[in-house]
C-alpha cells in the first residue's frame, strides 16, 4: 500500500482544524471525491460526533451520504484502525448508513484483516459488534479472539 499524498495530509489537517459540523460538511462536499481511506475515516469520526450543531439536517445528510460513498470507493485500502474507528463511531451515534451494504462490507473487510488487529482495534471492533447488536462471524471471532 502506498503512503499518503501530500494532498490528503493537508485535506486531513483541514478536517481536524473544522470548527463545527458547517465547516466540516463545507470541505466533504468539496474535498470527497479525493478522500483517501485515512480522510473519509478522520471526516467521519468528526461529523458523526458533531453532528448536533445547529447545520441544517441536509447538509450534514449529504454529507455522511457522500462518506458512505467514499468508505464503499477505498474500503479495499482500509487498515485495521480505519476499519475499527468507523465502525466504533457508527455504533456510539447509532449511525445508520445510507447504503445498507455499507455495514456488511466493512465486516467483510474486518475478516480479510482481523488477524492484523491490534488490542485497540479488536476492542473497538467487538464493542462496535455488540452495541450494533451484530455478531461477528465464526472465523471473525477466532482472528479476534488470537489477537
């Protein structure tokens, strides 16, 4: 996998400089189509936990409409903590995708790469799991439980 471009580096400073969720949803709809897997989980740990500021519900609709579209673009790139992170910030805000493949994909990614999970990764994964109320496949379970 390749490293980051000096243009995603700079897109995610802006993402974590964003004053609010106007700001943030402002810079989706203009920097999205050149997310990279480390920017669409970066922007969507930021609107999902800010999404209660006074920006109208539209915005920040299309928004998380145009995240879900950037997760299913890059998820072949997602690593262990893009992939734990998305998924932990789902299940704290009771996030419901736009696209209801979204969640299936992302757990057919953790299968690919549950066995190069970290403990911070394995914890978030599995609470993510339960708070979803989802649960984990058989071979899921065993990477997890190894590491």
């Amino acid at each position: 996998m390749q490293g980051p471009s000096t243009r995603n580096v700079e897109i995610n400073k802006q993402i974590t400089v964003c004053q609010d969720s106007r700001d943030l949803c402002a810079l989706i709809d203009v920097h999205a189509a050149k997310f990279n897997h480390v920017n669409v989980a970066t922007a969507f740990r930021a609107l999902l936990q800010s999404r209660r500021d006074r920006v109208p519900s539209k915005d920040v609709e299309r928004a998380l409409q145009a995240l879900d579209e950037v997760v299913l673009r890059t998820i072949n790139v997602f690593g262990a903590q893009q992939l734990s992170n998305i998924l932990h910030i789902m299940a704290k805000t009771r996030y419901s995708p736009w696209d209801q493949s979204l969640v299936s994909k992302l757990e057919e990614r953790v299968e690919a790469l549950a066995g190069t999970f970290k403990a911070q990764n394995v914890a978030n994964t599995l609470w993510a799991y339960a708070t979803m109320g989802r649960e984990p496949g058989a071979a899921v379970m065993r990477e997890l439980e190894g590491r």
